[in-house]
C-alpha cells in the first residue's frame, strides 16, 4: 500500500473502504482504464473479512461462509482471484434441543434416526426437504420469516428448526421483522450448492483482490480516514481526516450506512433516511484454538429452541496446524439487542455449548477470542422494505458522481455476495458516468 500523505495527483475515483467490495470495485474501475486510489481508515486492508494468524491458526472474525452458488463465487471468477477450500457435510451434526443433544437431520437418513422429531414431525420435514427449493420467494418479498414459517409448516418443532435454518443461513434472528423472501433465498442457496469455508481465512480473499487490484494500476492507502465527500452540484473529491484534499470526479463509498450518510452529506437525503432505518445485524462470537479435538466425529451443532451455531472449520478447511482445531461458536443476537448485551452471560452460554459437544475442549485450549457484538451485516433486509428490493441502489440520486456498494446496498444477494454484487454494479455505473463527462458534462 502507498504510504500516507503522498500522491496529491487527481483520480477519476475514489473508493472509500479496502474490504471486499471497495476493493473489488476498485478492480473493475482499474480495469475500465480509470485512475483509481482506495482509502483505508485502517492500517490493513479486509474489514470484517480480515484473518489474524495466531500461532499457526487462521481465525475468522467469527463464522465466515462462502455460498457457492452465490454472487460472491461468480464475481471472484470474473476477476480471476482463486481460492481454496471446502464444504462441509452434515455428518457429525448435533440438534441442539432443550439442552440435549440430537442428531441433526440434515437428509433422509439422519431424518429416520433423529430423537429431535416425532413421526408426525418427520412426515413434514421430508414435505418440508423436497419442497423448499420450489418455493417463489417473490411473494414472501413484504412478510416476515415468522409469517413464512407459520404458514408452511403446522408443527412447533419443525417450525423451530426451519427458523434455525434461516438464522444458520442468514446469521439474522429476526423472524418478526426480516423480509421472508431474503430468507427463503438464502435457505435455497445453501439447501441447492452449500458453502465454502475457506483454507487460509477470508484473508485470502483480500489477498488476492488486493494483488489484483495493483496489478489493474489502483492505487491503495492504508491509514487514510476520509472526513467528508466534496460536492458542488457533483462530486469534487474527498478531503481527508488530516485535511488532505484529494480531487476526483466520482467517490465510491463503501462504508457502513450512517457512515456513508455523514460522508455525502445534506445533500444525500434518502441515503439519510436510508442510514436512520437500518438495523444492524450482529452476533456474539468465540473462536477456540485447540492443540487437539477432543471428539473428532462432533463437528457441527445448531440450537433449534436457542440462537447457537457451533462448528469445527479447520475439519473442512486449513485453519490449524496439524493436529489442532479451530472452532467458531456463535449466538445470533436479536435485532433489537442495540448495546444489551452481557458479554460475560453470552461467552458463558458459548462456552457451556462447547463443553456439551466437545467435552474436555479446554484441556486443549491453545487460545480463544470472543466478540460480544460482531456486525455481520449492515442492514437487516426488513419486510415492510421489501426485503432486498427495497435496499438503495448503487447510484445515490441526488448527488452526480457518488456511488455505494456493501452488504447493505442493490436488490442481489446477502452478507458477502451482496457486497461482491454491488461493488460490481457501482463500478459498471461508475465507469458509464465517467464515460459520459462526469462532472463536466453535470456543469455543463
């Protein structure tokens, strides 16, 4: 990355934020033969998809999934960033249930064995398998997860697990207000293809985006906060935290919503709006690094009457050096949890979970981390929004020359196939308005 404080030339774009989707926009833009320069708050590039390596061990910011038959697998194709990985199956899979553990039924035969349904439960489960992937989720676009599940299915324990599956999918525990229809898309994309979960951490990702981003010409730097977008009738640049003024014809935000709202401005105003609406989603996370897994064949764990996720991500992916494990645990927290949250409570309830499918874990703890309150996603997708359909688009309106692109922005996809979509869509819209004049033709 260029250092703070040098390169005072001008761009066609700057991109605010060096995740995946400001750097994959950057890529795009770079390619289109546009003078770009990305600027990073922080001293490394990634966000929430960044890795720390601890002695041997890749840790995730929490839980991390690729959909494989997501945005996010298509986009890094388009522009050539490998990566290596695998997908878990639904062997050695607990139902966690009132406390107990049950064999979690993830097809036909796991259905038949499981102690977590009666018969009459299990007769709609199997209705349930074969006939969610048929489901049009346009209709359920305006109406709550709660809505869905209660019409689809009639009893209570199936029912609980098909919200665990929502949150399992969508790390949202939000049945009352979350749009139905994002939902059950995210339920058919993992029910049709599965996940990746990644060798080498997500890190891996910003890697490669990065390296390309250079090798397109994008400059990056590191260190650099931006305290507000220029604009005179269109954008003009952005002026720096340390009052650095950097002139470009059109600034790519691709920050959290209340940031991008403060940046724009007055002038931004549904941006605005858009930032006071949304809710954030957020899980607690703790991440253990084991020097061995006490049980091998326990692997994964799903509270169907509680918020939990538990899952063994070194047994799919190369997380671990040889011999040890890395587990992520997580408690999806409710939208409304704001800043409630008993940290001590939660990493209890976390730990006790371990104990229930890995027992005897902490005589082989080499470390844990635990983050009481990750955001995992800017913005829940709201049914009285329409779910994804009623997220911003990539151009905000009333300033010429402004961009957005996250996990909270354009009607395709969630959590990282959001952001992989519409950082590719800004850009594409991004290139168009340079290609027509820009500001000067907006001045003229």
């Amino acid at each position: 990355m260029e250092p703070k404080g040098q390169g005072q030339q001008r761009f066609d774009a700057v991109v605010v934020g060096g995740g995946l989707a400001g750097l994959t926009a950057a890529i795009y833009l770079g390619r289109a033969g546009k003078r770009v320069l990305v600027l990073e708050k922080s001293a490394d590039l990634g966000g929430r998809a960044a890795t720390q390596r601890d002695n041997g061990f890749c840790l995730n910011l929490g839980p991390h999934a690729l959909y494989a038959a997501g945005e996010g697998v298509r986009v890094l194709a388009d522009l050539g960033v490998a990566f290596r990985g695998a997908k878990p199956d639904a062997g050695g899979g607990y139902a966690i249930y009132e406390g107990r553990k049950e064999i979690l039924p993830g097809g036909f035969g796991s259905l038949l064995s499981t102690g977590l349904l009666r018969l009459s439960d299990k007769i709609e489960f199997a209705r349930l398998l074969t006939s969610i992937r048929r489901i049009d989720p346009v209709p359920w676009d305006d109406r709550s997860v709660g809505e869905w599940v209660s019409a689809t299915v009639a009893r209570p324990r199936v029912r609980a697990f098909l919200s665990a599956l929502v949150r399992l999918t969508s790390y949202v525990n939000a049945d009352d207000v979350m749009s139905a229809g994002a939902a059950i898309r995210q339920v058919q994309q993992a029910v049709s293809e599965n996940v990746y979960y990644l060798d080498d951490g997500w890190q891996s990702l910003v890697d490669g985006l990065a390296a390309e981003a250079v090798k397109s010409g994008v400059t990056i730097r590191g260190g650099a906060k931006v305290a507000r977008v220029t604009v005179d009738g269109a954008v003009g640049g952005v002026v720096t935290a340390d009052a650095e003024q950097i002139a470009a014809d059109a600034v790519l935000l691709t920050t959290p919503p209340s940031v991008a709202a403060a940046l724009a401005g007055s002038a931004a105003r549904r941006l605005a709006e858009f930032a006071t609406e949304a809710i954030p989603v957020r899980a607690a996370c703790l991440d253990i690094a084991l020097s061995r897994l006490p049980v091998p064949s326990a692997r994964f764990a799903l509270g169907i009457d509680a918020p939990l996720y538990f899952s063994v991500h070194s047994a799919v992916a190369k997380l671990a050096p040889a011999g040890g494990a890395l587990i992520h645990a997580a408690k999806y927290l409710p939208a409304d949890s704001g800043d409630a949250v008993d940290g001590a409570a939660v990493r209890a309830e976390l730990e006790a979970l371990a104990d229930l499918v890995q027992p005897g874990w902490c005589k082989a703890l080499v470390s844990a981390r635990f983050l009481p309150k990750m955001t995992v996603l800017e913005a829940l997708p709201l049914a009285r929004r329409r779910g994804v359909r009623g997220r911003p688009s990539v151009a905000v309106p009333e300033v010429p020359g402004l961009f957005i692109a996250g996990d909270w922005v354009g009607d395709r996809g969630l959590l990282a196939d959001a952001s992989f979509a519409s950082a590719r869509r800004s850009a594409e819209e991004c290139v168009a308005y340079l290609s027509r004049g820009g500001r000067r033709r907006v001045a003229a």
